[in-house]
C-alpha cells in the first residue's frame, strides 16, 4: 500500500471542480483509492464521497493506494494536489 498526505492550500478547499478533476484521475486506476480526512473515510473514485468529507483549506488528506498499479497512482495523486490545490 502507498499513502499520500497533503495538506490542502486552496482557498475553496476540495470543491466539486477540484474533486471531479480528481476522479478523473484516480478513476483511471485498478488499484483501490480510500481518502481521509477530518476522521471520515471515503472512496477516493467518486466524487459524492470525496465531497462528503468537507476538505477544507489547511485540512490534511490522506490517499491511500492499494493494488497492482498503487505505485503509478500515488504519484498521479501527488502530482494532481500539488498542481491543483
């Protein structure tokens, strides 16, 4: 399994632009994608319960990959917050 941890920095938070461009892109993976946050888990595929965590600014998310291509997703992920948030 690999994690990611990212503090957010954006103003809006993980909002619904941000929150379906990021399904766009852990959706494009087999592994399984769990995100965390404020003590709440969700599926990090969909973008109803990515949304339902209420990220807000300076809020902490935690990504966590596990699969045949967890590798390759984590640093997707990475990517995509750092550009994005």
């Amino acid at each position: 399994m690999k994690q990611v941890t990212y503090v957010v920095k954006d103003e809006l938070g993980l909002h619904a632009r941000p929150a379906g461009l990021l399904v766009k892109v852990t959706g494009g993976f087999k592994s399984d994608i769990r995100l965390s946050a404020n003590g709440k888990e969700a599926d990090g595929k969909r973008i109803l319960g990515i949304m339902s965590l209420g990220v807000k600014k300076g809020d902490k998310v935690t990504f966590a990959c596990k699969g045949v291509d967890e590798e390759r997703a984590a640093v997707q992920i990475e990517s995509f917050l750092n550009d994005n948030l």
